[in-house]
C-alpha cells in the first residue's frame, strides 16, 4: 500500500465510474471485458484504510452499477421500488468494502499481492452468494459470472459453476489493477507477471471439455412466442388474448412441422392468462391446438386453489387427456408475486396493491416428465419458471433429479424494450454450459432463445414480436462437476470470508496491544567529550 492515500473525490468517482463500467459489460451492450476494468476501478479505490470509508466507496460502486442494470424494474413497476432494491443490493457492496478493509489487515495479506488477489476474489463471490440468498431467497441478478458468458471464462462454469466464473472475474480485475499500479512505479517485472497471470486466467476456459452430443436421444421441440397487443404494464389487460396468440402460434407450427412430428411445444410463462383446468372454453382451445399439432404443449398458467393464494404453473396438456404433469414455481418473486410486510411497504408505494393475490410458493423440484412414444420411455424436462433461472440451486436439483433438458418459461411482457429479456438469457446460456443441458428459453415477448449444452445462441427471436421456433436438441443425463459439487462451493467461500475477516480483526486490535507490551528501549547515553592530552 502506498503510504500517501488520493483523494476522496478521485476514489468516489472511480467506484461510480467502475460500477457503471460493469454493467456495460453485461447484456444489451455486452461488452465482458469491461467486468475485468469495473472491478479493477473498485480495487483501486479500496485503498484506503479505513472501514467506514471503504464502506462507502463499496456502496457508491454498487450504486453505479445497479441502477442503470436493472433499469427494467422502474418500468415493470414504479421509481421507488427500483430505488429500494438498487439500494438494497448496493448495500452488500458497502458491506464487502467493509469487509475488503478487514480481511487486508492480515499481515500475510498485506504484504502480499497475490493474496490479496486471493482473498479479494473469495470476499467477492461470498458477498455475491450471499445477496443471492438474504433476503426474502436473495436476488443473484447481477453476479460478475452472467456478464462472462460470451468469454473464454464462461465455459468454466462447466467446472465450477457461475461461482468459479465470477471468482476469476474478480481476480483477473484484481491483477488489472495490480498491473496498473506497478507500471505506474516502473516495476516492469511485477506488472508483466501481473497480466500475464490474468492472460492465463482468462485462457482457462480454453482447456474446460464442453460436450454437446447427444446421450440418451434428441427431442424435437416447437417453441411458440405468441406476443401481447400492448407492452408494458397493459400486456395481459385484454382477457383470452394472450392464449389466443398462443393457440395461433402453435397452428402455425404446421407451415414447418407435419402433425405428429414435434416431441412437445413449449409456450412461455403465462402462456395462457386464464387457468384451462376451470375454464372450459380454454381447455377446449389448448387441446385443439396440441390435437392439431400432435404433440403434447407445457402451457404456463396460474392456478388460483381453494385455500387462497395462488400457483405459477407449468402444465403439461396431453391431446385428449388434459393436464397429466404439471410443475409449481417454488421462488415467487418478492414484492413481484407476493408481497411481504405488505401493510409497512406500502407506507413508502401505493404499487404493493398491484399485487391482490399474494403467490404461494411450490415445494416440488422444477421437473416435469414428458412421456415419449419415439423414444419409448419418459423424458424428464427441467422447467424453472422466469426469475428461477437466477437461482442455480433450483437448476442443480432438477439435474439431480434427472432433467435431459431444461426449459425456461417467461414472461417479460412489463419490462417493456429493457435489458431485462436478454439478461435472462445470458443466464439460460450459462445453465446450459453448467449443466451441460440444452436448454430453451421462451417468452410471451421475447427475447427466446434456443442454446446448445455448450451455451451456443442456436436461434433467438426479437422482442414484442409473435415468432416460433423448431429445433432437434440433445438429451443428456451426464452429471457435470459444477452439479456435482452441489452447495460446498458457496459454502466454502463463506466460511473462508469469515474465518479471514476475523483474522483480521484480531491482527488489526493486537498490533496496538503488542506494541504496548514491548519494552521501552533505554534511550542511548551521551558520552562526554574526551579530554585532549596533556603534552
């Protein structure tokens, strides 16, 4: 650490510029290496030592970045609801700056670059893990990890999941800044090992073995956009219109497909805006659309039961049988689908009254099983509903529990021209490569997305448009090491954050105590001037 610490204004605006450098890296923009630069600029403005300081350059960083990357929730619902859960998950970053403070304070640490390139990357993943969890389940949207997909470091998730993703993320900003703070001192060797180890970080993904062939058969899907009249918050304001472009675009299958020919059509989360199970006229127009098109349709819709609340369903509607599989959301969106302290929240939004039915959480793994007469036996469809796609635990159990292919519903209708569509997708892709899944990504509006086991965009459409899609995808039943590790790597990176932020309390509060202890040195006696010699 340099013993002159910059300015406060220049560390301000070099976390603001950095937390807004990160979200150009992530969809629409795209541009991933910018990751690398916005973590980078926050390092570099943590270098002073002091908590409460750094807590707030750690806030400003986040700030910067979470209000322009989810924008789409100011149109989805109100100006104060963006700005609360901004400042809600800017928070976790004032609280890792914080910790950054302590956890450096280790002797070994300090001293050391690499450490600090260490620690600083296992800080960040645990904080990211936990503001994916707490609270009311979390919100992982923004994790350094979904802005990699379309880099070399995005096929590491095959190993390690998004977790391992976002840790290099972190280190190869680390080494940036690192680099950058050596040159500045002409220290050539330093600052070339520096970027050389971030160049070798970043050629990981190089040498990660992502297999999309086929393991156990191919499933051929029709994937219907049926669109809505009105974007935005009117999307659903004309009752039966929505299914009704739904059943359009499954009929409109037959210009590519002959009757018979497809395994399954999948519509998109509130595919049909009225339940088919108590509305006849519904069910009679669903199952003469998969009667038409041969071939069993995973329709969303809700289910309003008896006891009060309500379901976000996936109902798979066989030809002639109705509903023989269905799945419920377990993770309903909070203050989204139901509303918690809805009497205290709406002191601050009228917006928590949009919300008159509060969702009910399923308890069932996201897997709906499809049975097939080509393949001979049944095949089991992973099928997270929308935001679910986030939470890479609810994917792990439904690989776990034998999904050959993952299906995201979706309806992203009130989010208007955002971001938010192809945000979600970047995440599709990067479940696909973690589970090593094919996986189709549909949506009321758009963007869908048809992505191979190694991530690969197959097909996409655009939004606010009615589009289908045909693809043959393989099945695959293979276990990836990212799903197989299961909770230990967020475990891991949390007990290790915690062990080093209470190491370095203690160093930091015995150093003084060590110092007082050590024995006063005697301070030197002067001699006195010898006397010249008598002649």
């Amino acid at each position: 650490m340099s013993t002159r610490e910059p300015s406060r204004w220049l560390l301000i605006l070099l976390a603001a510029g950095g937390g807004f450098l990160t979200n150009t890296a992530f969809p629409d923009r795209g541009w991933w290496p910018m990751a690398f630069v916005g973590v980078a600029a926050l390092y570099l403005a943590l270098r002073r030592d002091r908590v409460w300081w750094n807590a707030l350059v750690g806030l400003v960083w986040g700030l910067a970045f979470f209000l322009p990357h989810i924008q789409w929730a100011q149109i989805a619902t109100d100006t104060v609801p963006w700005l609360a859960l901004s400042v809600l998950e800017a928070v976790f970053l004032a609280l890792f700056g914080a910790m950054w403070t302590w956890a450096r304070r280790i002797g070994a640490v300090a001293r050391n670059l690499a450490w600090q390139v260490v620690t600083f990357s296992v800080l960040w993943v645990a904080v990211e893990q936990w503001r994916s969890e707490f609270p009311f389940g979390g919100f992982p949207w923004g994790r350094l990890a979904f802005s990699q997909v379309d880099s070399l470091l995005g096929r590491t998730a095959w190993l390690g999941g998004g977790l391992l993703v976002s840790l290099l993320t972190a280190a190869i900003g680390v080494l940036l800044a690192v680099f950058v703070l050596e040159a500045r001192r002409v220290r050539a060797l330093p600052a070339l090992c520096a970027l050389g180890t971030a160049g070798v970080l970043l050629g990981t993904g190089l040498v990660v073995p992502l297999d999309t062939r086929a393991e156990t058969g191919t499933l051929k899907i029709g994937a219907v956009q049926g669109n809505v009249g009105e974007p935005g918050l009117g999307s659903f304001a004309n009752r039966g219109e929505v299914l009704q472009n739904h059943v359009d675009g499954t009929l409109a299958l037959l210009d590519e497909v002959d009757p018979g020919e497809l395994d399954v059509v999948l519509w998109p989360e509130n595919g049909s805006d009225l339940d088919p199970q108590t509305t006849p006229d519904v069910a009679a127009d669903i199952d003469a659309a998969a009667t038409a098109v041969g071939a069993p349709v995973l329709v969303g819709a809700q289910e309003f039961p008896e006891t009060g609340g309500r379901y976000n369903v996936s109902l798979l509607w066989a030809p002639g049988q109705g509903v023989i599989d269905r799945y419920a959301k377990q993770h309903p969106a909070p203050f989204g689908e139901y509303i918690p302290m809805r009497s205290f929240v709406r002191i601050f939004s009228d917006q928590v009254d949009r919300v008159t039915t509060d969702m009910i959480a399923g308890d069932e793994v996201a897997v709906v099983d499809l049975p097939s007469e080509r393949l001979g036996r049944t095949v089991p469809l992973g099928t997270v509903i929308c935001f679910e796609v986030a939470y890479e635990e609810l994917i792990r159990d439904a690989v776990n529990a034998g999904a050959e292919l993952l299906v995201v519903p979706t309806n992203n209708a009130s989010f208007g021209y955002s971001a938010e569509s192809t945000q979600q997708l970047a995440m599709s892709r990067l479940r696909a490569i973690e589970t090593g899944r094919a996986t189709v990504q549909i949506s009321t509006v758009g963007v869908s997305g048809i992505i191979a086991p190694n991530g690969a965009l197959l097909q996409s459409t655009e939004l606010f448009t009615a589009d289908q899609m045909v693809a043959t995808l393989p099945l695959r039943d293979s276990l990836t090491p990212a799903v197989r590790a299961g909770y230990w790597p967020g475990w891991i990176a949390g007990g290790l954050t915690v062990l080093l932020v209470v190491a370095g309390v203690v160093a930091h509060v015995s150093r003084p105590a060590a110092s007082a202890k050590a024995p006063a040195r005697k301070p030197a006696t002067k001699r006195p001037a010898s006397k010249p010699a008598r002649r």
